[in-house]
C-alpha cells in the first residue's frame, strides 16, 4: 500500500473512531438524562423556549402527579390517544391509517397519529418539525421512556409540558389561566375543556365556545364516561382504594 493510500486510510480510521465516540458519549448522556427525569421534571424544552423567545411568553407550573384532577388524565387519553394503556409507545395502526390518508393529494386536512408518548418525546428531548431525522429520533426517545419511566410517568410529565394556549404549558398553567382554579380541582367538564385546545392550542383556547369547539368538549366528555369505566384507565388514574370502589 503506498504512503498516501496509508494516510487516507488512518484518517478515515481517525475520523470513524470520533464519530464512534461521538454517538457513544451523546447515548451515554440521553440515557442519564432520560434516567434523571423518571423523577425530575425538565428544566424547559425547546418548545417553550421557542414560545418566550417569539414573544408569546412562558407560564407554566410543574405539580406532582396527586395535585392533578383524574378528570385531567381521563380528558387527555380520552382526546389524544385512547389505546395509550395498551400500545408500546407507537400505534401502528393509526400510523397506517394516517400515512394512507396523508398520501392522498386531494386531503386538505393532515392527520395526525402521535401517541401521548411520542409528544412527550417530541416535546421534552426535541424540536417541532416532520423531517424524517426528527421522527427517527423520536420513535427513538419514545421506545427509551416507555422502557425506563412507564405509563404513570409519562402521562404526568406529558400534563406537565403539554403547551395549552400561548404561551401556556401545562395542565396547571391551563387551570389557572383559564378557571382561577389549581388542576387538582378541574371538573370534568373544564378538564374536557382544556383537552379540546391541545390539537391546536395557539388557536383553539381563543375561541373555546365557538360551535366546532363546543361539539369537540361534548365529544371528548362522551369519551371519558367510556373511557373512565375500563379497569386499566381506573387503575391508573385513581388510588386502589377508589379503584376498588368503581368496580
């Protein structure tokens, strides 16, 4: 092998063993990281940081998982992802479905298949956008916090991030802004309320009476007197006490 073929042979070995560490040192850390936020919430996410710095403002205020109503975790899996008990982190089917609808040229209206994992992953380690990179990754980070934290967890970081307004994150910010009330003491139909902004919360929390967004609080509420009587949603949501009691 001649000199020169030699030394584009040991860079290209110097610059595989940078990349190798690399990816090696970046794993390292979002395991600790995500580890970390099994009990720590996140310090901000790039969605909030995006609304304070455009200008929108950032309110928001993280609550355990006791100091928020049932009627909030029912409103959220009952409007955004009613088999989140049941699938690993991604709902295939619904991916299907949306990818056949979204292929159609003549739908104007894109749907949607992000679980409440992949939104919490979305929201806490990434960015807003649809390129294939950015999906990779959170199919990534959603199959790593349903392995480390589990359903519990990420539903109540999911209530914690969850932008509801402008400028608005949280299911607690969303309480008080919207009912002067702490989450904890959401009826059901408030909490059905703050559920139907979340598809769209820039636009939706400005206009919450309108007829659309009055049919959307009336379905999401048939949804959660459903959704409420499966024995897995009462053994998630209620303590076992009140879980033995709705049997």
């Amino acid at each position: 092998m001649s000199a020169v073929k030699k030394k584009k042979v040991g860079i290209g070995l110097r610059i595989w063993r940078i990349i190798k560490k690399t990816f090696i040192f970046l794993f390292i850390f979002h395991l600790l990281y995500i580890l970390l936020l099994k009990w720590v919430n996140p310090p901000i996410t790039l969605t909030q940081l995006g609304s304070w710095i455009s200008g929108h403002g950032l309110k928001r205020d993280y609550v355990d998982w006791d100091e928020i109503s049932p009627n909030m975790k029912i409103a959220v899996m009952s409007s955004e992802d009613q088999k989140f008990l049941v699938h690993g982190g991604l709902d295939w089917v619904m991916i299907e479905k949306a990818m056949e609808n979204n292929s159609k040229k003549k739908k104007k209206r894109t749907l949607g298949a992000s679980t409440i994992s992949q939104q919490v992953a979305k929201n806490v380690f990434l960015w807003q956008g649809r390129s294939w990179i950015r999906k990779g990754l959170e199919v990534y980070f959603t199959k790593m916090i349903e392995w480390i934290w589990g359903k519990k967890r990420i539903l109540e970081v999911y209530l914690n991030v969850i932008e509801t307004g402008k400028g608005v994150f949280g299911v607690e910010a969303a309480s008080q802004t919207y009912f002067n009330k702490p989450a904890s003491q959401l009826s059901q139909r408030e909490a059905a309320t703050i559920a139907s902004f979340l598809p769209n919360p820039k636009v939706y929390s400005q206009k919450p009476h309108t007829g659309f967004m009055n049919k959307r609080k009336a379905w999401i509420t048939g949804q959660m007197n459903y959704m409420q009587r499966q024995k897995e949603v009462r053994a998630l949501v209620f303590d076992e006490k009140t879980a033995k009691k709705k049997k």
